[in-house]
C-alpha cells in the first residue's frame, strides 16, 4: 500500500531499520544505520528545492526546513541522465542510467543528503522519471554512453512499447486526446517503457527501491498521465517500506488535458492540483475576492491532491505564476499555506531568462545555490513564508471561518480560532476591521517576523494592511528564529523583474541592448546598456530588476563587434512599474504607438528537437527570411503559440515552417496566409499545419 496523505506528525525513534544492498549499478556503501526521519512536531508543507544539488539541500534541511517546520523536501530526479552541450535543465527528465551519480553530486552525497535532513526532521521525496528514457543519444554525467536510444544500461528494445502497442508511424504521440497515444506512444520522442510488462515493473521498482534503502520517503511521479494507473498500481506494489517502516507516499503528475483525468489515478497516490495554481493565477492577477468560491471552482478534492503556485514547466510556459511576478507571486504563496484546502509546496529554484536555461553550474554539474547572489530565488526563506508555515502548522486541521471580503483586493479569514490571516492585493495600503474568531489579546503578526502586534478586542481587529502585504497571527509568542528580514532569492521587494524581449535581426557578431532613463537601464549611458540574450533569436531577452512603482523611458540599439552602436530610429519608449514583475515586448523601430500584437497559434506534431516557426512579409515577420523566422512555444503542444509586435493597420502575409536540430526548413504548403491588423490590440490567429 501507499501513504495517499503525508503524514502531519511524525513519532521520534532512536532506532532505524537495516538497509538493504542496492541492486542497481551505482550501489555505494550504505551507512551501518541509515538515519530515520526525527520529525517531532512537523507539519505536511512540502519544499520543492528544484535542481538543488544535494549538498546545498542537506544545508537548507539543517539551517532552514527543519528549523522553520518543513514536512518534507521534494528533491530533482537523482538518476544519471543526458549530458548536452548547452547543460538545459530537462537533461534531468532524459534518465541514461539508473545509477545515482548525477548532475547534482554522487550517490553518496545523495545518501548523506537524505541521512542530514532526516536528523533535521525533514523528509525525502524525490522526482521519479520512470515513464520514459533519454530521447537523446550522447555521454551522462557517469560517463554512460548511448548510441540507441533504445539500448541503455538497464533496458533493451523488448522493454519499450513499439508499432504493435502504438499506431503512429513515427511512435511518437500525435493526438493527445487519445488514450491509446497518450500512454503508449513517445512523449516528444523519448522512449516509452512497456509499463504493463512485469519485467519493466519489477524493474522500476527496483530502481526506486534503491532510493527508499537510502531512506527516502516518497516520490513525485513524473509524467503520470503516460502510464496507465494499473502500472503504476502493480509497480507500487512491488515496493519496500521506507527506512522507518511506512508505505512511501507518493503523489502524480497528471499534466492538463482530455485524457486520461486526475480522478483516473486516485487509487495510486495524490495528484498534483494544477487548476488549483490555476485559480490562484487568476484570483491574485484579478480579484482575489473570487478566492471565497475556491472549494467550488473546479480544484481537485482536498484528500485526493497536492496543491502549489508554479512549478518548474508552469512557471516557464505561463501557465501559472513565477517568481518575476513580483510581490504578488509571494501572497499567493502565503494564501496557499493559510487556506485548508491539500498538501502545500513551496517552490524554490534558480532565475531565468530563457525557459531552457540551465541552473547555475560548473560543466553542467549544479553548483552550490547561493541565495544572496541574485542567481537563486529561495522562497523557503523568506521572512514572510517561514512565519506562514508555522501559522501553518500551528493551526493544524481547523476549518476556514469568519470570510470576509472587504474589496477585490482585500479578504481575511480565520481558522476557527486558531489563527487569522489577512490579505491585501491592491497598489496601496488598506486598514480594514475584521472579526477573527480570535481570543482577546495581543498576538505577533508572523508576516513580518513578529515585528509587529495585533490586538484583538471582542473578537475584532484593525488591520493596517500595506500594499501587496498580509497580516497572519496565532499568538502572542511567535517570534522569528529563521529567514528573518530575508526577501527570498536574496533579491528586495522594492525591485521587480521587467523582461525585455526585442524583435531584432541581426548579422554575425552584432547583440542587441537595452538601455534607458534609470540606473537599473544604465542611465542613457551605452557602455552600461544590458545586453539581451540571443537564444531564441530573432527574439533579444533579457529580465533586470528594476524600482517598483517607478516610470523610466528605454531604448533597444545593437552594438557590433568594433563597439559601433546602431540606435532604433523611433521615439523613447515608456513603461511603469508597479510591485508586480511585467514584460515589455517590442519590435525594432516599431514604435509602442504605432504597434499592435498578435499571437500566432498554429496546430503542429513535430518529432523531439524540431520547432515551429513563423515568418512573414513585413520586418517584423522577419521579411520571408527564414533565419530571421519567429520561433513558437511548444508551452501548449501539439499547439504552438507565440504574440508578436506588428505595425496597426498594416495588411500582411505569413506562412509557418519547421526547423530540426540540424536547421533543416520544412515549410508548410498551400498559399501564403494573409491577416490585417486594426488600430485595437490582441489579436490571435488559429492555424493547423498544412
């Protein structure tokens, strides 16, 4: 059987069970007596520490999950996986062996990571990637090497589905809408294993009961929906206990889409909420007062799910929010863990600029996080997030009473008398009196530390609430002891991300900068421009921490390799910033006046490394050069998405093409399409590949 709730307390032990011999390659010397969870008095909050090596988590675990009440570290997949050139971080979900020395340290620093936080009274779940192997051929960070995707270190070709389970040509998945492909075709051309062999099975489970000999506690499922629920049914029973003589909990990730449904794997473990992120997108980019039909509005059933904001995919294709979404990213956050609703996670990982981006690292191997260099953001720590987990814990089980809306953007709601948090979205501060449920008395406001007091007087209190800010207490005692006066990644709220992203062609050698009004911008200053990054050429990105609520004026220009600088011919464009991170899309010598956006979204199958493009007539449409051609996000696959800044009122023609890894054009056929902008804005296309 498996654990379908995480435990909320866990009983101290002085002893700990014997762990078996790995049966895998990479088996290392197991310590005599491999540390149990000592959990006295933890709650269920999960900390996701994404592509963290293992030294960096064994230290959060001492100095900050364990302190701050942390239930659980949910860690990257530890597996030997693709080592590529560019070191992207989905090298970790492209396993090459099931050998524990990975990009995150060796196997056994992956087993002294585990022994450290359980001593600090924090579990192990790790990211399990078991539906698939590496699509890509090549050397692992072990030095596997690779040669047939088919043939690896732990399989061989009888152990993959093939044409007579999957009715694609190329066995790769066309129509997501049918189960049949969903689960027994290739997920973007990586290997699906036969998960219905009991061969495949015992051998999955084998792998991961190397893990739980380690004293790991439970796993994330990766890309769940792939295999059917029967598999992943008879694969769990195959496990061992964990160290401590519990069934290890498990918990699934069922992407969105028509089939198969979340309801589909209760029987198998948890399910990770996605439309829960979802809703909380919408509510703290909208009006946070639509919180109050929460239960109502389509989650997923408290017993059955995992909730949490963004995670690593959503958090890059814009499906839910990330941390460049600024102080309104970290309330969501803190209404996650003061709503009873399932098990919260809190997700902290490295910034980035390019969704392909890989984590700090040195050849490819993660490098120590560092949470003060502005290369991390580590939200675990923040101030405002420890005191939430302890309000967490603290007010335990108790049901959500005494809603109260006060506008859009202020609510408040207690715990049946255990605790009560209040909320503010709005630009400005707001003093609100709200009827807590609470005893008589002073209590400590954990957002802030305990800096602050909150009287309650016949039940009530005036909360001063500051803009984007919250106010949450369950007694008079709380007093910070970790995380304090920290903001999280190191960064300061009174900064927020503005994302660049420029439409510029360019010859070999040239880059594109941005530079503008303000000190953040250079100061008009071109050797202190910010240069852009040309990865998703013709697009130039780039994010800068720039003042909140501040208005500034900017510019793009292209510097060659001599050091000439080429200015954009239009007027200075503007932008304010409010506390909440924002994105300025541009186009070169497209005026913000005189330009308008359309998102192109055009229905493609493509085989694993080939992207869909879009070019056009105009300049902004890179002028029928294909090299100059829009690179789409397969974020929504098989559609591929992405708004671009034209000209208004401007009549052009379009047409979509492919490009493999090796820059191979395929253009689709039929007539060149046409459209015509107005003088309004948002305009979408919706195109299938012809």
């Amino acid at each position: 059987m498996i654990r379908h709730r995480p435990p909320g307390l866990f009983r101290r032990t002085a002893t700990a069970a014997a762990a078996g011999a790995l049966a895998l390659a990479g088996a290392i010397a197991l310590p005599a007596t491999p540390a149990q969870a000592d959990t006295t008095a933890k709650g269920d909050v999960i900390a996701n520490l994404w592509e963290w090596n293992w030294d960096s988590i064994a230290t959060e675990c001492t100095n900050i999950l364990g302190p701050a009440g942390y239930g659980a570290v949910q860690v990257a997949p530890p597996a030997e996986s693709l080592k590529q050139p560019d070191y992207y971080w989905w090298d970790v979900y492209q396993p090459y062996s099931y050998n524990l020395n990975s990009r995150f340290g060796t196997a056994a620093k992956f087993a002294s990571m585990v022994s450290t936080c359980h001593k600090a009274g924090v579990k192990v779940y790790t990211d399990a990637v078991i539906n698939h192997t590496a699509a890509q051929t090549g050397t692992g960070y072990n030095g596997t090497t690779i040669t047939n995707k088919y043939d690896t270190p732990d399989w061989d070709r009888a152990d993959y589905h093939d044409s007579t389970s999957c009715p694609t040509s190329d066995l790769t998945i066309k129509d997501y809408s049918n189960l049949t492909q969903v689960q027994n075709c290739e997920l973007l051309g990586l290997p699906d294993l036969k998960t219905g062999s009991d061969t495949v099975r015992a051998g999955i489970a084998n792998f991961l009961d190397s893990q739980l000999a380690l004293g790991v506690d439970g796993f994330r499922v990766d890309a769940a929906k792939h295999m059917p629920e029967a598999d992943l049914a008879a694969i769990e029973s195959k496990l061992t206990n964990t160290t401590s003589g519990s069934a290890p909990y498990v918990f699934q990730e069922i992407y969105p889409g028509s089939t198969p449904q979340p309801a589909d794997y209760y029987a198998s473990g948890d399910v990770l909420d996605f439309t829960y992120a979802g809703k909380l997108k919408s509510a703290f980019q909208g009006n946070v007062s639509d919180l109050e039909s929460l239960p109502s509005s389509g989650i997923l059933p408290a017993a059955n799910s995992v909730s949490f904001v963004t995670n690593h995919d959503t958090e890059r294709n814009g499906l839910h929010m990330s941390y460049k979404d600024g102080d309104t990213y970290k309330l969501a956050n803190l209404f996650q863990l003061a709503y009873k609703w399932s098990t919260p996670t809190v997700y902290a990982s490295w910034e980035w600029t390019q969704s392909d981006q890989a984590p700090p690292n040195s050849s490819g191997f993660v490098t120590n996080t560092d949470c003060s260099s502005g290369s991390w953001y580590c939200l675990d720590r923040d101030t405002a997030v420890v005191g939430m987990v302890a309000w967490h814990n603290a007010v335990d089980t108790a049901a959500v009473s005494n809603w109260q809306t006060r506008s859009s953007s202020v609510i408040g709601f207690g715990r049946s008398g255990a605790g009560f948090f209040a909320v503010n979205n709005g630009s400005s501060s707001a003093t609100y009196t709200f009827a807590t449920g609470m005893a008589d008395g002073t209590y400590s406001n954990v957002v802030d530390g305990g800096a602050s007091k909150v009287t309650v007087s016949g039940g009530s209190a005036s909360l001063t609430l500051p803009a984007k800010g919250a106010v949450a207490f369950y007694n008079s005692s709380y007093t910070c002891t970790v995380g304090c006066g920290d903001p999280g990644g190191g960064g300061s709220t009174s900064t927020v991300n503005a994302t660049f992203n420029e439409y510029a062609s360019t010859t070999s050698g040239t880059d594109v900068y941005v530079v503008g009004s303000i000190a953040a911008l250079g100061g008009w200053d071109t050797s202190k421009a910010i240069k852009l990054s040309s990865s998703g050429y013709p697009i130039w990105s780039g994010a800068v921490s720039v003042p909140v609520n501040t208005s500034f004026e900017y510019k793009y220009l292209k510097k060659d390799g001599s050091g000439n600088v080429t200015w954009e011919s239009n007027a200075n464009r503007s932008a304010t910033t409010t506390t909440s991170a924002v994105s300025l899309n541009n186009s070169w010598n497209v005026a913000n006046a005189s330009a308008t956006d359309v998102t192109f979204n055009e229905t493609a199958t493509t085989d694993l490394g080939t992207n869909v493009y879009v070019v056009g007539s105009i300049a902004s449409l890179g002028s029928w050069n294909t090299s100059d051609a829009i690179p789409l996000s397969s974020a929504s696959y098989p559609t591929w998405s992405k708004p671009v800044i034209v000209p208004r009122s401007t009549s052009f023609e379009y047409k979509y093409l492919k490009k493999d890894g090796s820059g191979n054009v395929t253009w689709e056929s039929g007539t060149n399409r046409a459209y015509t902008t107005g003088s309004s804005s948002g305009y979408t296309t919706s195109d299938t590949w012809k």
